[in-house]
C-alpha cells in the first residue's frame, strides 16, 4: 500500500481534525503518500482531492469542525456515482481508504468498498455516541461538556425563577447525550428513544416534586424521543401542570462545535493513527475503537447494529433524582 485517501462525512463533530492529523503524520511517518477527500462523498465524485503534506495539518488539533469540510450526496447512494468516485480514485492510483464520520458514512463507504474491493477503515467521527465497538465516537465528550455548561447556566434561572426547563439534546436514536448530561446536570427527568415514556407518569412525578417543595427543576429530553421534542413536551405538561411556569431550550447545533476536550483530541489522535496501522496490516471493512482503554478493530455489520443504552446509569439516575 503505498498510497490513502482520507475524508470527513456526515455531521461534524469536535475533534474530526485532530483524527485527521494523526492519519496523515502516521501515514507520511510510514513512509505512505495521504491524500485529502474534499467534501466527502461529494469530493470523492467531483474529484475534489489532493496531496497532503504534514504541514498541512499543522495547527488543527484545536480546532472544531474539519478543514477537509463535510457534506452529504445523493449521486453517491447511485451504482453510478459510486462507479465516478472509484474511477478518481483509481486514476490517482489510490490502495485503501480512512472514512472519519458516524454510521451514515460506515454504511456508505461498505457498500462502496464491496462494490469495488477498494479496503478501508472508519475512524468513529460522531458526537451521538451511537456505534458499537468503541466506549466513545470522537466529539461526544465535546458535545456533552458544552450541552453541561448549558445546562447549568439554565440551572441558575430554573432556580432563580423558580420554574421548570424542557432542554432538547442531540440524539435522535441514541439517548447517551442526554443520559449523560441528564446525571451530570442534575436533571429532575431524562427522557430518551431507547425508553418508551408515559406521558402521565411523567406528570405525576413532576406533581409529586412539586408536592415536595422542589421550586424548579430540569427535563432533559433527546430529539429522537417517541413523545416528541422538548416544544411538544413542555406544551403537553404546561396544560396538565398550569400553576408552575415552564420553558422550552433547545441546544441545536452548538453541540457541535468548539474546540475538542482533552479527551477527544486524545481519542483521536489514538484512532487516526489506529486507523492507518490498520490499513497497513491488511485489515478492511473495519471500524477502529477503544474498548475499556485497549484499540480494536470491529466489523461495519456489528458497528452498526442498535447500541443498548446503559441501564445502570438509567437506575443511578433515578435513585438520584428524587
């Protein structure tokens, strides 16, 4: 293998960069020519590619989003546009691909690599924290320390004002964002897609609360919750609830963005180059993650299956929220 490609893909997430740099230096430090995908899967049609240099990723570990930018494309789900984007490849002489994104990107870059036996390794770039075979996807730690900063700034008007906060999280099949900003926040209630909530339980516990001189509390909620989001939410218990004062936030994108944690910009430097050191020992169709510390390498199949939440953490948070 001589010569890679690598792209970002999907949403973006703190922390892309740094994977980013690390699979460029490891790869030139093995002595293999890295190429840069634009745009992702829309680059890799349009040919919007080039060479990499180490320089080129100088000064980008701190920084969010991803230089090599993001973008989503309809002609890729095509047998045609697939067949465009090998051919680009190929005529650059390109062995084997680093795809950085979260399941829509795995899911793609499978279908493409069976297409074509062109190999590859996915680096979990995804602030959901919704792939199985890896602890954390790189931007999640990111994204709940700023939803937690949130959270707590909204924590001091709840109680100030003596009301109660519906804040909507990112997470629209994976509650881990709330999960964790819920125990992290203190939250009253955490509410998430892998728990079907009743509505009047939900009711009743705030009720009780109230009954028990609690004077303001907060409601995480994930967007992917089957009652709906924090709007619908907070209007459905304003009408049960019409003597305490409610209000909706939603976080939206700002979960996103920043500058990595510590955390995340460790974990991607650790899978960048995990990824090329996978590359280079013939393993394909793979994800790199980090198991209770330890690098492994999981099948896209296994990777993408449904991950269960956590229900110790689901039980802690109960016990602690009364």
């Amino acid at each position: 293998m001589k010569k890679i490609g690598v792209f970002t893909s999907g949403g973006d997430s703190p922390g892309m960069n740094a994977c980013l740099r690390a699979v460029v230096r490891g790869a030139l430090y093995y002595g293999i020519e890295v190429y840069g995908i634009h745009r992702g899967y829309r680059g890799m049609i349009e040919n919007d590619i080039h060479k990499m240099t180490s320089r080129d990723v100088s000064n980008i570990i701190q920084r969010g989003g991803t230089i090599l930018k993001t973008a989503r494309s309809q002609r890729f789900m095509t047998k045609e546009g697939r067949e465009k984007a090998y051919q680009n490849l190929k005529n650059l002489e390109i062995d084997g691909l680093i795809a950085i994104g979260g399941n829509g990107t795995l899911t793609g870059m499978k279908a493409f690599s069976e297409e074509h036996k062109i190999p590859f390794v996915g680096a979990p770039g995804t602030i959901d924290n919704d792939l199985n075979g890896t602890d954390y996807t790189i931007g999640f730690d990111t994204a709940i320390n700023t939803a937690l900063e949130a959270i707590d700034k909204i924590r001091d008007t709840a109680d100030s004002l003596e009301r109660g906060f519906f804040i909507e999280v990112m997470g629209r099949h994976c509650g881990d964002i709330a999960l964790l900003t819920g125990i992290g926040g203190g939250a009253e209630i955490v509410m998430l897609p892998e728990i079907v909530d009743d509505l009047d339980e939900i009711v009743e516990s705030i009720t009780q609360m109230l009954a028990n001189k609690k004077t303001s509390l907060i409601v995480v909620v994930a967007e992917g919750d089957e009652l709906g989001n924090a709007e619908e939410l907070g209007e459905k218990v304003k009408e049960k609830i019409p003597k305490f004062k409610f209000r909706v936030t939603n976080l939206g994108h700002i979960q996103r963005g920043g500058s990595p944690t510590a955390a995340d910009r460790v974990l991607a430097s650790q899978l960048g180059l995990g990824a090329v050191e996978g590359l280079l020992s013939g393993k394909t169709n793979v994800m790199v993650g980090q198991l209770k510390r330890k690098l492994v390498y999981t099948s896209i199949d296994e990777c993408l299956k449904p991950r269960k939440i956590d229900n110790e953490l689901i039980r802690m948070l109960r016990i602690l929220s009364i």
